[in-house]
C-alpha cells in the first residue's frame, strides 16, 4: 500500500536526520519560489484594501501552548463569511508566513481569512494541532459581531499537512452545530495506511503504526468521513512525489459514497511543492467553491 519512493514514507537518513522531511522539500520549494507566488497574488488581483490584525492569541488561557494568527479583514460593512488558513510543513515546521498569499486572496475576495499557527510535533502530538484549527473556528464565532463575521458561513483551507489538519478538524466534529461549512484542501494526505513507515508521520502520531495502528488510522480523514461532513473542494498535483496522488481520488470516492458534495482538481504535471506556488487555476477553482457555499444568496 505504501510507495517507498515517497518522500513522506522514506526513511529517514541518519546523518541528516530532519533532511527528508515534508517540511524540509516545502522550506526548498519555498526559497525557490516565493518570487513566484507574489506573482500570482498579484494577477488575482491582490490590493491593499483590507486591514490586517496581526498576533491575535485565540486560544483559551488554559490551552497547553498558547497559539496565535493574523486576522486579514475586508473592507466593508460584512457580516463577512470566514476561512481559517492552515500551513503545510510536515506536522513539524513551517509557520503561517507560507500562507499569506492565500490569505490576501481570500480578503480581497470578501472573506475574513484567519491565518494561524498551530502546535507542532515532535513537541506535540495528534490531535493536538487538530484541536487549535477548532479553536481557531470557536475564537472566529465568539467574535463574530466584532469581527463582522457572519458565524453561520465558516470554512477553511489548508496545503499537505494543513490539508490534512483542517479536513480532520471539520469531519470529525459531530456537534450539532457543524464546525466548518465548507473545506479546501490541497496535497492533503488522507489515509496514513499508505505510509506504514513514514518517519513524519510516526512523529506525529508519537508511535509507529505497527505499535499505533488505531491511532494511524483515527488521524487519517478517509477513514473519518461520514454523511455529515461539509462540502470539500480538493486538489492535488499528477507528478506529487511527496503525497500520493491517488490521495485525491480515494478521498473524492469516500465523500461520493457519503453523499458528501465533492469537487476536484487534478493538476497535470506539477508536483508537490510546484502546485502550492504555480496552480493559480486551482486557487481561482477554490476561491469560487467557496463563493457558493458560504456566501448566502442576496
């Protein structure tokens, strides 16, 4: 079930011991790239028209690791409908400096994106950041009014690890008010099952999946999804060595047998890293998924 060849179930080398991690290709990618994206965020049409609340602690005083993030608000008079922005990086790096293009984006097209950090493995373990992305949704609706926030339209997008956190955190509250009411996920690897012997993962988690195998698989969001989960838009590179590209259509499986709206992208070529800072067809595709399902009509 695994692929030996990725870079998510390789073993780690001793020598270099964080070398291999998803974290380590992202950080690579990211001082490659980050000219590009700026590119991108600019053909979107980013501007300076919302504010930015930078720093905002949102979880409780009693949280193990307090957490923070920046608040990017639109201009107007709202009530806005609201994403929470979760980075990638392997469980165990990265910060939401990665997601801040995402983030403008979603604010200039009339969403209050909330961009947060979350806590990391090897320090902490699932489902520790899982409970900060609830968090992070619990803080938006407390202050909904003054945040102009409309609390009944909340939603979230995260990349890889982020995916994988957000997805998670929205199919596996069963409350009666559902937490999120739409998900973007891309690069998100779903089912822990097809890397039995990946070192990230196994730090994640806190043990290996031959001594965990329940916990393996309570983390994996395919195996989570039920006829309750919110509308999902994912999308995932064809030339992904990091995350499997099956992910995708294993995941939009198990959300069609569930009656789960689902839509998907599949990008040709690209790979991990290349999708995250050049699919700007896949972020377009997002942006207006979550124009239908979180902007009421009117």
């Amino acid at each position: 079930m695994s692929d030996p060849s990725s870079p998510i179930a390789r073993p780690r080398p001793r020598p270099f011991p964080r070398a291999v991690t998803l974290g380590a290709w992202i950080a690579a990618g990211a001082a490659v790239c980050a000219i590009a994206w700026t590119g991108a965020a600019l053909a979107f049409g980013a501007s300076p028209s919302h504010t930015l609340q930078r720093d905002v602690t949102y979880t409780p005083a009693q949280w193990p690791q307090a957490q923070r993030g920046d608040l990017y608000l639109p201009g107007g008079a709202g009530p806005f409908p609201a994403v929470v922005v979760v980075h990638g990086g392997g469980w165990n790096s990265r910060d939401r400096q990665d997601m801040v293009g995402i983030s403008q984006l979603l604010a200039e097209n009339g969403f209050v994106a909330f961009n947060i950090d979350y806590r990391l493995a090897p320090q902490f373990h699932h489902p520790a950041p899982v409970e900060d992305v609830r968090a992070a949704v619990s803080y938006l609706r407390e202050h909904a009014r003054s945040l102009k926030i409309d609390p009944a339209h909340i939603g979230g997008w995260g990349y890889s690890a982020g995916a994988h956190l957000v997805t998670l955190a929205a199919n596996s509250d069963r409350g009666a008010v559902p937490l999120m009411q739409a998900v973007v996920a891309g690069g998100m690897p779903a089912d822990f099952r097809r890397y039995p012997q990946s070192p990230i993962i196994h730090e994640y988690i806190g043990a290996s999946y031959t001594d965990a195998k329940a916990a393996w698989e309570a983390a994996s969001p395919y195996l989570q999804v039920s006829p309750d989960d919110p509308p999902m838009f994912i999308y995932h590179g064809n030339g992904d060595l990091i995350v499997q590209p099956e992910e995708l259509t294993a995941m939009q499986a198990a959300l069609q047998r569930n009656g789960v709206e689902v839509e998907v992208r599949q990008v040709p070529i690209l790979g991990h890293i290349a999708v995250f800072y050049f699919s700007e067809a896949s972020r377009r595709d997002a942006i207006a998924f979550l124009k239908r399902k979180l902007k009421p009509p009117g």
